[in-house]
C-alpha cells in the first residue's frame, strides 16, 4: 500500500514539474540569430491573463552604448535604460502558441506582432511585420 501512494505521488510531482516546464514563464537566455551570442537574460511573467517580458540582467555590452540605454526607442521608452525594460507586451495563448502581443527590438526600437512557441524545450520568438519574420531561439535560465 505504501509502495502505491508512494509510486502515484511521484507521478504527481513529474507530471507538475513537466507541466511547469511547458510554460512560458521564467528566465530565458537570449540568443542573438546574427552572432549566435548570448545577449541578454529575459524573465517572462503572466499578469493579468497575459504575458510579458522584462530584461532582467544584459549579458553583451556595447561599447558605442556603455550606459545601455534604448536610443532608437520612442515615446515612453526613448532614452530610458535597457535593464528593467519590458519588450514583450500583451500576449496571449491560444493552443500552444503565444501571440497577439509585440516585442520591441532595442537595436532598432521598433515594435513588431509576435508569436511564441516552445519546440523541445527551447523558446522560439518570432518578431514579424506582415510575412516578413525573424526568428531567435531562447534558452531557459
């Protein structure tokens, strides 16, 4: 009998920990599709219903930028540091994809429609402007 309540907690914790690892939310390297570099640490958080993402530590400095600061950016975010930013705003799941939000790309300050998905254990983060897309590939932290 101990043997049986032992074996179905078990089950219970590994199917918690696998759904856990389904989600979205957490830290996640970026990696830079051009350099293949690490660039930055993401924490991706659910508020609300939806979910967003926040740089949490910046893992490539740029010499031409030293203090970090978002130049390209507009409005509210021109001029304002990159740590603490939020560059992924308002998404939503649907079935197994993440979507009808933005991501702001700070090289450029410009907001693109995104979409989301997790494919073995990887983010996939697809920026894109009608059928022109650009996709990276985050790493959990």
């Amino acid at each position: 009998m101990k043997r049986w309540i032992v074996g179905i907690f078990a089950v219970a914790v590994l199917a918690t920990v696998s759904m856990a690892n389904d989600s979205i939310v957490g830290s996640w390297k970026t990696i830079d599709d051009k350099t293949g570099k690490a660039k930055s640490i993401v924490s991706i958080y659910k508020k609300d219903g939806k979910y967003f993402g926040k740089i949490k530590k910046i893992l490539k400095k740029d010499p031409n930028n030293p203090d970090m600061i978002c130049k390209n950016c507009k409005k509210d975010k021109k001029d304002k540091k990159l740590l603490g930013m939020i560059i992924l705003e308002n998404m939503t799941k649907n079935s197994d994809i993440y979507e009808n939000g933005t991501i702001l790309d700070p090289e450029n300050g410009k907001y693109y429609k995104c979409k989301i998905w997790l494919e073995n254990g990887k983010l996939k983060v697809r920026g894109y402007i009608m059928f022109l897309y650009r996709t990276q590939t985050w790493i959990r932290y």
